[in-house]
C-alpha cells in the first residue's frame, strides 16, 4: 500500500469514528474500529475522544503482534481486532460500538430474531449475541470470533455491538442497521412481542440479498 493509500486510510478511520459519534452509535471514548493494512492492522488509539482523533493517532499493529515505538497505545480491543482479521480474510474493517438499543439487548442477553428483514444485513437470520468476557482479554476475543462465524455482526454480552465488512464503510453501515433492528425489536418487546419471520421466509431473503445493490 503506498503512503497516499495509507494516509487515505488513516483519514477514513477518523470519518468513521467521528460519524459513529454523530449518529449515536457511540458515546466519549467507547468503541473502536480497525483497517487492515499490509500484513497488520491500524487501530484507534485507547481514551481518545472522536474529536481529537487524527489520522497520525492510527496505531499500527504488525501480523505478529508487535506494536512499534513511537505510537499511541493501541485500543484495550486490539487483540478482539486482531484475531477478526486474522481468522477472515474477507474481512477489511471492523467496527464496534455500545449503541444503545444493541447494548440494552445484549445486557439482557437477547439475540436479535428475524423480527424484519433486514437483520439479514448480519448475513443470517438472526443477530447472535457472544458470551461475556473482560474487556481486552484473549476470552472476548475468542467469543467473539465465534459469534462472527459466517456472520458479519453479533451482539457482545453486557457490552455492546461489532461489526465486520470488506471495508471500513461497509462495517458502519451494518453496524448502523444492527442498532436499527436493535431499536425495532426492543420496541416490539415492549408493546407485546414480535411476529417472526419464518426460515425460509429469511432464506428468500438472503437469496436475495445477494443480488441487491451495486457492485462497487
């Protein structure tokens, strides 16, 4: 990746935590997203508020592990990062966030079902939701891992939401509509209960989404 390449990169992780701020789906120094980049990663940086954040802040995180002199200290997450990218090569950005109606759900340990269609954006007919583990640790990561198999976004116990795309911007827009479909079924809770979508109804559903929008 050249140096204009990276810089745009870098720029783009800035857009991105700044956006997930003005749309709610962050708050202070919560959340934080990662790129790939060359045979590592660049992560946000640990207690930086969105609005001091510069593409400079990025932290480079090598395939080993190694984190380079020099930097900012890398998000408390960066393991959780780390293991997303290196075990989905599908994978170019991710994106986690304590979106309120995605955090309320997983606080209570409630999966999303296929209470509208377009949780299928998560690329099953549900929104799984992984076990607890401390922040940071090996064990957050191994969960969630888990909980991303053939998926692009769960729910993390009492925690909050994650989700995975080829790129940065895609991940945001999945973890925009997960915190939709989140709000829609909280909302549905509280008035009585969802009607379900059935499994080959979402079964059509993914079908189609498969062909739906652009290929860019």
């Amino acid at each position: 990746m050249s140096t204009t390449e990276e810089g745009k990169l870098r720029t783009r992780m800035v857009e991105v935590m700044r956006a997930m701020d003005a749309r709610g789906l962050n708050r202070g120094t919560s959340g934080n997203v990662s790129a790939r980049f060359g045979d590592g990663m660049l992560v946000t940086p640990s207690g930086v508020p969105p609005e001091r954040l510069t593409p400079e802040s990025m932290v480079f995180v090598g395939a080993d592990d190694g984190i380079p002199e020099g930097q900012l200290k890398p998000s408390s997450e960066w393991r959780m990062h780390m293991q997303i990218l290196r075990r989905r090569p599908d994978v170019g950005g991710v994106v986690h966030c304590h979106s309120r109606h995605a955090t309320i759900l997983a606080c209570a340990g409630k999966p999303i079902p296929a209470v509208h269609y377009m949780v299928g954006v998560s690329g099953g007919a549900s929104v799984p939701v992984a076990p607890y583990a401390t922040f940071g640790s090996e064990d957050l990561a191994d969960a969630v891992v888990a909980a991303l198999d053939g998926r692009n976004a769960a729910l993390m116990a009492n925690h909050g939401q994650i989700a995975v795309a080829p790129s940065l911007g895609h991940a945001l827009l999945i973890a925009e509509e997960i915190e939709e479909q989140a709000a829609v079924y909280w909302g549905c809770l509280a008035i009585g209960g969802p009607n379900i979508l059935s499994d080959d109804q979402m079964a059509e559903i993914m079908t189609r989404f498969r062909s739906y929008g652009q290929k860019l």
